[in-house]
C-alpha cells in the first residue's frame, strides 16, 4: 500500500471539477464539485440515520437502486433540505448534469451541505453546470475537495497505490466534514473513487462494513446530520480480475478501502469545528464489540472531557464518567487509563482509581495535537477505536452565528 | 400553593448549617453543609444510572434500605469518587455525624461533589464536624445550599406552603448543579425536606414519578454524573393525616413536591456551566410519551443547536436535525417550530419547513434570558418539557481547567 497523490482523480479514468457558481455570496468560496468516471462504475453508498433527510438523499438512493453510477456532484453553502422544492431542485441538477455529460441521468449522485431549510436556488446551478463540466481535468481532486467544504479550514483528501491479480489498483476519497457530526450510521460527506473492478454487491458490503469502525465511530459534537452520505464508485479500469466474492482480493480491497477511510476519519476529527486537537480513544480488553465500541465512542463524545483536552488538564475522572454512562457491561474496578502522544505516556488510572503521576508530565502530553486515550476493561478480548477533537472557544464562535 | 422562604429550613423540625471546613483551599468558599431532621423523618431517594459510583452513593443507597433518616451531610470539592478509599470515608463521615448528634449511623445521608478520582481526607471533615452541628440554625439554609455549591454562581433554594388535611404543611429543597449534568435517572444533588406525614414507599413513589418528568428532563452537557441523588426527608411534623396510599392528598403532595422540583430544574439549567440563557423545549402532539421526551431532550441536548442560541441565531434547521436523530416515532413532514421569549413568538417552520420570518424580530426573541421552544408534532396528544441552556465561551473555559 503506497500513499499517492490525487484524491479522487488518482484511479485511472476519473476526472474532477470544482467552481464558484453563485450559492455562495463570497466568490472566493467554491461551492459546486464534479467527480466524473469516464465508464459507468459499480457504485455504493452508506447514509445518514436522521430522519429528517436532505433530498438529495432520497434522490441519490433511488438513482443507486440500479448499482451503479457514473458522475457525483455536490454543492456548498445549502443543504438543500427541509425546504419546499428540495426533491425537485436535487432531481433538476441530475438532469442538467445528464444531459451537460451525455449520460443517463439515474447515474448521477447528488448531495449538498450548509445550512439546513432554506430554499435552494437552480440558477446558479444550472448556469454552472456547463463551466464545471469543462473545468473536468486530472488535476481536479483539489478543486473538488474545496468545493464542498463549509466550516473546514482544510482540503481533506488521500489516495492510495495497490496491486490486485498483478493489476496496479488506486483508490482515493476526498470529505467534508467538521461540524454536525456524529457516529450513527455515516457522518459527513465522503466520496472515494477506484478503478478497481468489483460487483455492486461485493462493494456494499466492503462499505458497509468498513465504515461501521471508521466513520461511525468518528464525532465532533454529537449532532448526527441530515444529510450524510459516503459513496464509492469502481470503474474498474484497472483490469483487475474481477472481485464477486470474498476471497483475498476483496480482503486487499478491504484493507485499502480501510486506510483510505481511516485516513479521512482522522482529517475530519482533527478538523473538527474549533479544534486544536484530535482525540483517538483505544479501548481494549472488551467483553463484546459493542462494549468496546460505546465506550470509545461515549470517551470522545464527553463535552466535558473535551474541554479538559482543549485545557491540556488530566482530568482523568471524565474518562471513568464517560465509560460508566457508555451503557457498555464492564466492571468499573478494573479499568485502566493511559494518556500518550508524542511526548510521552503515562498511567493515571489503575483498577478504577486513580495513580499518583506528574501534572508536569501530563501537561507536556496533552499539550501535543494528537492524543491518544487508551482505556483497558479487562473484561475480555474486543477492541475499538473512535476519533473526536476537543471543545473549544471557536466552536462556540463558528456555531454561534453559523448562518450570518 | 404559596412560595415561602427558608429553603430546606422552611418545614418545621428542619434546621441546617453550612462551613468551610479545609476540604476546598479557598477559605472563602464554604464546602461541607449539614441538614437535620428534629425527628426521624421517612426518607427516599434516586441516584446517578452511570456505573461509576460515587462511593458516597452506595453508602447511602445501604442506610436508607430502612426507609427512614434524620441528617443529610455534604462536603463540596471532592466527590469521594474513583478513589481507593472512598467507601471507609463516607460511612466514617455518617459514625462521626451520628455521634456528634446522637442519631444512628444509618440514619445518615452522605453526599460528595467535586472533582472525581482524588483521594477525600476525613481530617477536615472530623475536625469541622463539630461546628458544622453547632451552627445548625433555622436560618441555616442558605449556608447549606452555599456549601454544595462547585461551579455554581448562584445559591439555588426554593419552598412552598400548601394544605393537607386542614394542615399547614412545607416543603423546601436546595440543589447543586452546574455541569456534567445528563438526563438518565436523577441528575445533580438535590435535598428536598417536607414536614408532611407520608409513608416511606409513598414518599419513594412520588419522587420516582416526579423525576422522570423533572431532574431526568435536565441537561446542561449531556455528561451523566457519577455523584447525582435527589434525596427527601419527610418528617411528619406537620400533623397532617398520614399519606399511605394514592389519595387526594397525595396528589396534592406531588403537585407540592413538582413545584420544588420544577423550580429547582430551571435554576439549575440556567445556572448550567458558562450559560446565559435558559433554553426550555415544550414539545406536544406526540404519538407516546416516551417519544415526546426524546424529542425534548434531543434539542435541549444539541451542541449546535445550544451554540445558536448563545449567538441569539435562529437556526432552526438544527432543531429539525434534533428532532431527526432523537430515536422519536415521528412524522417530519408534520413538525411545526416556535420560538418564544418574553419579546414575542415568532413561527419558523410549519410541517417540516422554513416559514419566512424577520431576523430581527427572531434576534430579539433570541436575545432574552429564558427561551421556549415549542415543538409541535401532529402526531398524537402526547407532550414533554426539557430544559437545558445554550453553550458558550465560559462552558469551555471553566471545563478546560477545572481542577486547578
């Protein structure tokens, strides 16, 4: 597995697109994105659990019912939902994009993110459209990742090289996401591309079952969205023996598929609305999955926990606190708890109570940007990784006049 | 049902004391507080659902198995919590209580608040024991709710005066609470104190049936304590006809009690950790009473929806996202939004989207110190209220350095 450039324009045949159309008032923001697959691709996506979802949701899940799909296009600056018309607007930007690329207008994907329940206008769209079919290049991956951005301060993008029955393999993704996030079934927008070959089928379910430990267990704020989605589209140029079950080449596919999604968890996390940090919480030593799960999880979700990361105190008790509300079985008398990061390591919890250590040490550890909480249950053999971010002043800032 | 003054003290046979006794290093602030009973009083209580314990908890859940108590001790800066010894030291603070005062150990309540996983010396406790009985006063109720106090800023006391049986009967309470404050079975410290005559199981279901609509409808961060009781003593000094079982006085009982408690729930929601406004979310129309509820505590509980509401924006759409992910059996396309304060109401959606309204006047409604949102779901006849209060600067400040 080499870590290349690209993004989403690493695999052989897809090209993307980013450009200014007008949703946006600041013309320096970009807010409409192209990824563009010049064959029809096998194509898969998870989405958000909230009930109340964006209409272009509704639209991309029905275009999908067919398996594939050739063409996503997401827009900033509106999240197209709970508004009168979103389910026309979303299915109209299907239909000028079809027609703009000549292709059937069912193998569209379409999302958009901003603010929630305000009508979105088609013009801007539709005057765009032909421009960002035009702008489709090779180098485009940049251009896209920045045109779905919203409150992220940075591109988030990764591709990686890999060789399938003798095939050189890519795979890219880029994502947007920093605030409105929550673990409950796929957080944030995601879009990966890969000219690996492989059936719809077999491709549901490397997504689905990847992203139930990478971006399910991946939060900024508790807030689930409405309008999350992750997508994948294989075009399967890279000429690989086709994959249509799981025999070793869906596992390699599995495991790229993984580092692309973990890498991208991380970015999220790190770049979480407001944050200085990122918080990656171990558990180990489980009774059950699911134990290990909600409690990593429960850990980066505490407001409390991550205010004391933002303040570098090792104020350990609101780990304990968190695991004790996690509804996970465990016996609270044998848990442990380091704190790691660059700078070092150290024990502050031993069988439930507290080890004597140094506030000095502590500091210069949690004063890093990467922190790792690891948690031991004792309890049994499952592990678990979940990622957030500390809270902090400019969270409050960006979401006290988010609209404005 | 008339409001008095006099807090825990305003029921007859209750006196209270409130000292500094070195537990805190700042003298000035008081940290251990003592209430007492003249007589053995029937005593219930409810506790924190989070695994992690507060060691003080499960000595008290022993001493009231009897269904009866005469003092309630708590010391501040420390919750006795996550700590080795933890248990010794709260049945060594009731033996020291009950000899000073001559009661039987076990009729003893203990309560700790404060930061989890250090290590409570008994010495200040032992040595402030005896001028924390000696200065037990009638007027003593504002030192004890002084003394539970953490990051408090406001004493929080209440009592009303109502009738039973041709009885003049009182009840008062005193809470702390200000942050990790999470519905999920009794949240903060509250001690209520009645002079009514009532049935110990009576008293147990009447504070169980109150919380669930009250303290369990409170979230200031979405973090569960691991200290959090409600305690009541009635002691029967007010002569009324014994309550025994679900009769007219009961009902009037509970409605005095829920008087206590609402009152105490909003001041604590509006003293939650940084806040400056009180956000109270009133959702009707409901299919369950159960789906109200989530509903209601989904949008008190939002990070985002809370920061909006500091900046006064009137981002509802993160109100429709609340209601999207709170688990309620509910119809989208129904919801109808309100916000309300004493400038006005202004309608924001209307079955499940935007209504056009004046910023202006939203911001000024915004702009109030208490804030109603009303949550209307045409789905059925049931409602709930939550409370909560938005999230702010000081949130993140006080809790990224709370133990120095």
């Amino acid at each position: 597995m080499i870590k290349i450039n690209g993004g989403v324009c690493a695999a052989k045949g897809f090209t993307a697109s980013g450009i200014h159309c007008g949703i946006r008032k600041n013309k320096e923001k970009k807010d409409l994105s192209l990824i563009f697959s010049e064959v029809p691709a096998s194509a898969s996506a998870v989405y958000t659990t909230n009930l109340v979802k964006g209409a272009p949701l509704t639209v991309t899940k029905k275009h999908l019912e067919s398996g594939k799909a050739q063409a996503i296009i997401c827009n900033s600056g509106n999240a197209n939902t709970c508004n009168a018309n979103g389910y026309e607007i979303a299915e109209k930007t299907c239909e000028l994009l079809a027609k703009e690329l000549g292709i059937p207008q069912d193998d569209v994907i379409v999302a958009s993110t901003g603010v929630i329940g305000q009508k979105l206008d088609i013009t801007p769209i539709e005057k765009g459209i032909p421009s960002l079919v035009k702008s489709l290049s090779k180098d485009g991956g940049d251009d896209a990742s920045e045109g779905i951005m919203t409150t992220d301060t940075v591109k988030k993008e990764i591709a990686f090289e890999f060789e399938l029955s003798g095939k050189t393999c890519r795979i890219g993704g880029i994502a947007k996401g920093s605030g409105m996030i929550h673990p409950d079934m796929a957080t944030m927008l995601v879009f990966i591309t890969t000219d690996v070959s492989i059936s719809p089928e077999m491709l549901s379910k490397a997504l689905k079952t990847d992203v139930a430990s990478t971006f399910n267990m991946v939060s900024v704020d508790g807030d689930t969205s409405t309008n999350d989605m992750v997508t994948v589209l294989a075009n399967g140029m890279a000429e690989n023996e086709k994959i249509a079950e799981e025999n070793e080449d869906f596992a390699i596919f599995m495991k790229a598929l993984n580092s692309v999604t973990v890498y991208l968890c991380r970015a999220i996390a790190s770049d979480g609305e407001g944050a200085t940090k990122l918080l990656e919480c171990t558990v180990s030593g489980a009774k059950t999955l699911s134990d290990a799960k909600k409690i990593a999880k429960s850990v980066v979700c505490s407001s409390l926990l991550k205010a004391a990361m933002f303040g570098a105190d090792a104020n350990w008790g609101r780990i304990l606190c968190a695991v004790g509300y996690s509804k996970a079985d465990v016996d609270v008398t044998k848990i442990g708890v380091f704190l790691k990061s660059k700078a070092g390591q150290i024990e502050v919890c031993r069988n439930g109570s507290g080890v004597d250590f140094s506030e000095e040490e502590a500091k210069k550890i949690l004063s890093e940007k990467e922190i790792d909480i690891e948690v031991t249950c004792g309890d049994g053999e499952y592990s678990s990784v979940a990622w957030g971010c500390d809270l902090t002043y400019d969270y409050v800032k960006i979401n006290g006049d988010y609209r404005t």
